[in-house]
C-alpha cells in the first residue's frame, strides 16, 4: 500500500519538477510585470504540437535568437493562432530567466494579433475571478 501512495505522490511530483527545469512551469501563471520588452524579426522555430510542452516561437532578431513563451495550447487555437517559419513577428514580451513570456503577439502578414497577458502580467487564458477563458 505504501508503494501505491508513493507512485501517486511521484506522479504529481515529478512532471513539475520537470517542467520547472525546462523553464515551462514559470511562464503559465501570471508574471512579475516589469517592463515590456518589444522584439521584431522573423520565426526561427514553432513550437504548438499539442504534448510537447508549453507552446513556444523561437524568434530572429538582428544576430539574436530568443526563445517567446506563449500560453495555453487551447487558447491559441480558439485565436486561431498559426505562425510560420520565417513569418515576420512583433512581440510585446516580459523577460524571465533569460527567455520571454509574451503578452502580445503580432503576425504582421496576417494582420493578426493576439494577446496573451493582461497589464498585470495574468494569463488571459485562464478564467475564475478574472473572467472567462476565451475573452
């Protein structure tokens, strides 16, 4: 029985854990709003496959690359969210541990923005007190 309750106390453990050393687990929730760093050039890399850890662009600005956390996979596809490699892109991001969490994010090709954080540095794909999911 003590297995058990070991495997289940793993269980939840361990992915968060894991998820914290890629980075991925601090970028969910809302962030410590410092400045708005803004960032142009074109996607390097996507990262939206559905299990594959938090959604992410690389973007390619001048001889820099920076790796933009987006947010919620399900929140992305109901904004119809679908960058390309090598799209241009403007991003709206907050610094953290020496990648970016966005707030905003625009393909300029598509004329499409989308945004992810409010001025409080709060997710807008979550709901409860803060409203509803999809806004």
């Amino acid at each position: 029985m003590k297995w058990v309750v070991g495997w289940m106390i793993a269980s939840v453990l361990v992915p968060g854990a894991l998820m914290a050393q890629r980075g991925m687990g601090a970028c969910c929730g809302a962030v410590s709003p410092g400045p708005l760093i803004e960032l142009n050039g074109k996607v390097a890399r996507v990262q939206i496959t559905p299990g594959e850890g938090m959604p992410f662009v690389t973007v390619k600005s001048g001889d820099r690359t920076v790796k933009v956390f987006l947010g919620s996979m399900r929140y992305l596809m109901a904004q119809g969210f679908n960058p390309k490699r090598g799209d241009e892109i403007a991003v709206k991001a907050y610094k953290m541990n020496g990648d970016m969490v966005a707030a905003s994010v625009t393909l300029p090709a598509g004329n499409k923005t989308i945004r992810l954080r409010d001025e409080a540095g709060r997710p807008l794909w979550r709901g409860g007190m803060r409203g509803p999911m999809m806004r």
